[in-house]
C-alpha cells in the first residue's frame, strides 16, 4: 500500500508538489532559525571564555578582588604544577596559564629615539607548548591580517587597530614599558610579526598577544601566572558542569584565611555574564516553542486546504466502494510519506545553508562599533552553528503538523453521506 501511494504521489504533482515544497521550505527555517541561535550564543559566550573569562578560571583570592588593576604581584606561583594538578584531576577540561598585563608600548626610529608611543593591553598565552590549542580556540588562522603566527618568545602579535595607530608593521622592533611582578621598572623589546583583527567590537583597540615565555621575561613571572584557564574539550559551555566544577575546586583547594590560596569562578562569575547565561537558555526556549508553533499551525492548515480540495476524489472513491476507514487511512499514510520527503528534503537544505553560515557568518561590524563598553565580549559577527538535534528537529512540525492536518480534514470524510455523494457526483 505505501508503495501504491508513494507512486501516486511522486506521479501527480499537483497533489504533492506544493505540499512537498511547503514542508520544505518551513523545515528549512526552523533549521536554520535554531543553528543560528545556538550559534551566537555559543560564539559570544566562547568569544568571551576565549579573551577573558574561560569557562572556569583560577586565581589567587586577592587577585580575583582586585582582578580590574591587573594585579600581578597577587598572581599564582607554581602555575605549573597546579595546572598539571587540574588536567589530571579534570580531563574533561583542558587548562591553560595566562599573564594578563598592560604598559606602554614605544616605537623607536632609526635612530633609537621614540617615534610613537600607546597604551596596550597584553595577554601572555600559551602559543608555544606541543599539544596547546590557543591559536585553534582564538582562530588565529582565520584572523591573522598580515604576517605569521609567533615562533619564538620575543615575538608578538598586535591588533590591526593598535598597529595602524603607532604605523607598525610587520619585522618592525616595539618596547614595552611596564612594571615586573615585584613592581619594579621594566623595558623590553618585542618584535612584530603579524597583525590580527578579532572583530570583537572595542576589545582588540590596544590588544597584544605574546607567548607566555616571552610574557614571564618581560615581567619577572617565571613559573608564575596571572590566571589558570579551563575550557571543555568540546568547546561547548556547560553551565551546570561548570558550576558543579567550580564549587568542588573551591571546597577542595581554597582557604578564606589565605589571601594567596587558589579560588575557582565559572564563566557565569566574570561581568555580569550569570544573567546573560540564564536569559539566554530561556529566550532560547521561548523564541523556538513559538517559532514551532506558528510553523505547525501553517502546516496544519495546509493539511487541512489539502483535504478540502480533495472532497472530489473522495466522493469518487467512495462511490466505487471503498471505505471511509480506507479512505482515511490512505490519506494519513499520503501525509506522513509527503511530509517525511518534505522533511529530508527540508532538513538537508537546512543544514546546508547553516553549515555555510557556520564558515561565513553575518557581518555587523558597523553596528559594533558604536559601542564602547568592554563589560560583555560580542563578537562582530553572528555564526551559525550545526549541532546534533538540528539532524531530527525539522521531523516534529514537517511530519507531525502535516498528518494532524490531515487527520483534521479527514473527519469530515464519516459525514459524508451516500444520498448527498450521488447529488454532487450528477452536478
């Protein structure tokens, strides 16, 4: 029987066609409406772990109060050892030290005299270790201006916006000037090797990336660290996994008498991102139930049109003898076949279009840059993201909504009486 109907369906276009391209369609944009919600939230809270937060981060107690000053006389010693200590007792997690610090970076000219001088925000990052995964996480690749990624410890990468103001460019000599982490006085020189653009909105106005190495020399920070950062080996946060993460390093390992001993935030810690991470789960269910539901009253509807326009042919069957409940069924069975091929149809063209908005993204830089607060990292651009419920998300509406539709209109096939069915067939 299926194999009747199905090639009936496949023959008579004007009874599947339309159907076939309205499921289609409406299963494409639940697709692509769900990959690039779960797409921006998941980019802006990466962007975010990525420059700033991690997912879970660990500090000494007094640099996490005074965390705003970049307090690295405060900072972790033995960062070494306590990282091996969380990737052994979290492997779930991959953990990264990190110096954050920021100074005045000079520009001599030929002559060694000073040709231009700023302000810059540097962040010591673990490029150079066998195994890291900075330069996947921070995308380095697909960022990368001009020049190449750092080699060495005395090599640096600054923002195209920081570049472009002091005239640098790549092969050309820069001295920071700081203060170590005993606070003394401290000059050292950089040489630059590439330009990149995060197009996170203000954050990389001033920014500087150097290998750790070279960040610990400059600053007088051997084996030491301003932060230990956490991200999950899948990239995808977690809140409750972090939560739970965070409150069991902390009874663990943190002592409220110490001053210096280690505490753990989550992401959910670190500027106001808690609310961002609680509104986000519930304007996402929200915004997706509605969607759904608007998009399974326009299927149901079509159901119903479908049935309707078909009282002809169901006169017709039955005046030759068939009965309702065969009827009925084979119309039941018609949409559940049309709207599955609907459905693949639909989900296929849907994972495409998000997989391309995955790669390319939706450009708003112009909008962004207006803005001035640093408070929540945003990235410039919006990527989709593909993830495995988008592969079976498009069969609740486009099979579902289409035979309840159909079931609907098929009521009124036990109504039809026979002496009103001779009636219509003589007109």
């Amino acid at each position: 029987m299926i194999k009747f109907l199905t090639k009936g369906i496949l023959r008579d276009r004007s009874r599947s066609l339309f159907p076939v391209i309205v499921v289609t369609l409406t299963v494409a944009m639940i697709i692509l409406f769900q990959g690039f919600l779960t797409g921006i939230m998941n980019s802006m809270f990466l962007d975010s772990a990525v420059v700033s937060t991690g997912h879970v981060k660990v500090m000494t107690r007094a640099y996490h109060e005074e965390n705003q000053l970049l307090p690295n006389d405060l900072a972790l010693l033995n960062a070494e050892q306590l990282g091996r200590e969380l990737n052994r007792e979290h492997p779930d997690y991959f953990w990264t030290p990190r110096i954050t610090f920021g100074g005045l970076l000079d520009v001599p000219d030929e002559n060694g005299e000073t040709q231009a001088q700023g302000p810059v925000y540097a962040l010591g990052i673990d490029f150079l270790s066998p195994g890291s995964r900075q330069i996947e996480i921070w995308k380095l690749e697909r960022r990368l201006v001009d020049g190449r990624l750092p080699e060495n410890a005395n090599e640096v990468l600054l923002g195209t916006k920081l570049a472009s103001r002091l005239g640098l460019s790549c092969g050309e000599i820069v001295t920071l000037i700081g203060s170590t982490m005993h606070n003394a006085f401290t000059t050292y020189n950089f040489t630059v090797v590439g330009t990149f653009k995060l197009n996170l909105g203000p954050v990389d106005r001033h920014m500087m990336l150097v290998d750790i190495s070279g960040a610990r020399l400059a600053l007088d920070m051997e084996n030491a660290a301003s932060e230990i950062l956490g991200y999950s080996n899948t990239l995808f946060y977690e809140d409750r996994d972090a939560v739970v993460l965070r409150n069991k390093f902390n009874t663990n390992h943190s002592d409220s008498t110490d001053i210096f001993s280690p505490i753990m935030i989550a992401l959910r810690d670190a500027n106001q991102m808690g609310t961002m991470v609680d509104w986000s789960d519930g304007a996402m269910a929200i915004m997706l139930v509605i969607f759904l539901v608007i998009v399974m009253i326009v299927l149901w509807n079509m159901g119903l049109m479908n049935g309707l326009r078909r009282y002809g042919e169901i006169g017709m069957r039955l005046a030759i003898g068939e009965s309702k409940s065969q009827v009925y069924r084979s119309m039941i069975v018609e949409s559940v076949i049309i709207g599955f091929i609907g459905t693949v149809i639909g989900t296929a063209m849907g994972l495409g279009l998000t997989y391309y908005m995955q790669e390319v993204g939706l450009d708003y830089s112009e909008a962004m840059e207006s803005l001035i607060s640093t408070d929540i990292i945003m990235s410039n651009v919006f990527y989709a993201q593909v993830t495995p419920e988008l592969y079976y998300i498009g069969f609740m509406p486009g099979v579902l909504a289409t035979v309840l539709g159909t079931m609907l209109a098929g009521r009124a096939i036990y109504k039809r009486e026979m002496a009103q069915l001779f009636k219509e067939l003589e007109t």
